[in-house]
C-alpha cells in the first residue's frame, strides 16, 4: 500500500480573483510505461509536484486561469 498525500489551499481575495496551492506525491505516466516495459525499473518512483495558480474573472462571462508548476521526478 501507498500512501499519496495532497495539499490544496485557496484564498479569494474578492469576487474577481481567487489564489491556490496545491502539492503532492504521486507517480507520473512516463514513470509507469518504463515499469511496464520493463526498462531496468523494478518499482515506480515516486512523482513530487506542486502549483501555484491565480484564477481571474477580468469580466462577468469570462474566466481566467495563470498557473507555474514543478514536478520533481
């Protein structure tokens, strides 16, 4: 068994902008297709990722998405 923690944290500044960051551990997909095959890996490592993001709404019908990620693999 694996555990796979997760973080999310939000603040809405006002009814426009909204802040995030969300972290965790898991495993990436490129990392599975080399266990699959078999390419010297015995286990899967593990996949450390993080964003930190801004959702903004400049207008009533329109919605807006910044972000910047790390993934450490």
């Amino acid at each position: 068994m694996i555990v796979s923690p997760k973080f999310n944290i939000q603040y809405t500044a006002n009814d426009r902008v909204q802040l995030y960051l969300r972290a965790g551990i898991g495993f990436h997909s490129n990392s599975a297709i080399a266990v699959i095959r078999n390419d010297g890996l015995q286990t899967m490592p593990a996949a450390y990722g993080a964003d930190l993001g801004l959702n903004w709404k400049p207008f009533p019908r329109v919605c807006m998405n910044t972000a910047v990620s790390h993934l450490y693999l």
